[in-house]
C-alpha cells in the first residue's frame, strides 16, 4: 500500500519564522510530487510541483525538496507570515496514476 | 480564464437518497478527478475520467458512480447515502494524463442527515 507521511501534524511559530514541514513517501516509482495550501472549509491551491527528474523548485518564499532515493520531500518556507497559517498537504503521483496524499501539517504562524 | 468549478456549494441529503455532484474542468483539460475529504480520513481518491471514460477507481464501494461528458464536465452519483458519506468532495482537472498539475475547485460539502 502506497503511502505519504507528513511530520508534524501541527506546527505553531512566531511571525517571521523560517520553517520545515517534512513529507515522507514509500513508492519509489513517483511521478512528480506537489505541495498544496488548504484554507479552512476550502479547495486547494497548488504551491509547488516537482517532477520525478528535478530536486527542488522555488517560487517566492517557497522552496520543496525531493529526495526519491529516500522517499522525502520538505516545503521550507522563509520568513513566515500569518497568512501562510494553513493546512500544507503534500502527494505524489506514483505508479497508480492518482495523487495520493499525506494527511497534511496544519502550520499557525502567530503575529 | 475560469478555473474548475463545482456545484452545488454544500449539499443536504438524508440516508438513502441519491447525490449528484457536478464539476466543470479548466478549458482544454481533458482529465477530471473526483477526491472525498472526510473528517479525520484525510483526502482520498475516488475516481478518474480522461476522454469521457473511467481511468482509474480508489476504493470505494460501486454506489459511487460518475461519468464524463463530451464537454468534459463529470459528474459524481453517491447512491443510497450513509452517514459516512458526510465529506467535502473536490473535483480536480488537468491537461495531461498525470503529469501535469491537477488544478483543485473549491469544493461541495455534502452533509448527510
């Protein structure tokens, strides 16, 4: 059974803060991984898109890692802000052709 | 440009009824992906069209049914409603088969009475 494993499960920081949120997959045979943002009772928005051949990808203040030799991903996010408290999913499209996802990281940057 | 869009909103049924979801796809995608986020369970895929046929199926019991059609817009059926079925169901699009970015709507929150 494929799985995606994210650590921690919640996370509060003061504003301002650089952070790591931690993804953890067990099927070698991804596609590509992405990070999503989940506001509370919403959809969700893609952040960040790693294909299977690429390390990393930035956009702003975001940078996602991808590790697949060790079935890792981690989303750094830099100087953080309250409007980044959220719920960070990440999932990867494997060898089942559906994005699986983790359970998510609930992130509170306080003011 | 439109990005995907579900209807209705939220959705209020009792057990037993019959729910129909609707989800139309960014223009030029062909893929629509059906997600259910029930509390605690985290979100699940239920179903996948490309083309107007069935790609792929999560496991979930055969009452959940949909179709795809030529315009590419789906709709999800949730037949003989339980309680469980109480979730937010995402519908997703994109323009390749699993490569490309699955572009998320906002969403219809069905609750089951």
């Amino acid at each position: 059974k494929q799985e995606v494993t994210q650590i921690p499960a919640a996370l509060s920081v003061p504003e301002g803060e650089n952070l790591v949120l931690n993804c953890s997959f067990t099927d070698s045979a991804i596609y590509n991984l992405q990070w999503f943002r989940q506001d509370p009772g919403k959809g969700l928005t893609s952040l960040l898109l790693i294909q299977s051949s690429q390390r990393e990808q930035t956009s702003g203040r975001l940078n996602a890692s991808l590790d697949k030799s060790s079935g890792r991903s981690t989303l750094y996010i830099a100087a953080s802000q309250p409007g980044d408290s959220a719920t960070y999913l990440c999932a990867h499209i494997g060898s089942n052709y559906k994005l699986t996802f983790g359970k998510g990281t609930l992130l509170t940057v306080n003011p | 440009e439109a990005g995907v869009t579900q209807s209705p909103t939220h959705l209020i049924k009792t057990r037993g009824q019959q729910a129909t979801l609707r989800c139309s796809p960014i223009s030029g995608h062909t893929s629509v992906y059906w997600y259910q986020q029930a509390l605690g369970l985290g979100l699940q895929f239920l179903l996948w069209y490309d083309e107007g046929e069935e790609r792929n199926r999560g496991n979930f019991p055969p009452r959940f049914s949909g179709r795809q059609f030529p315009n590419y817009s789906s709709e999800l059926n949730v037949n003989a409603l339980e309680l469980e079925d109480s979730a937010l169901y995402l519908c997703a699009s994109s323009s390749r088969r699993y490569q490309e970015t699955q572009y998320f709507g906002p969403g219809t929150r069905l609750l089951v009475l």
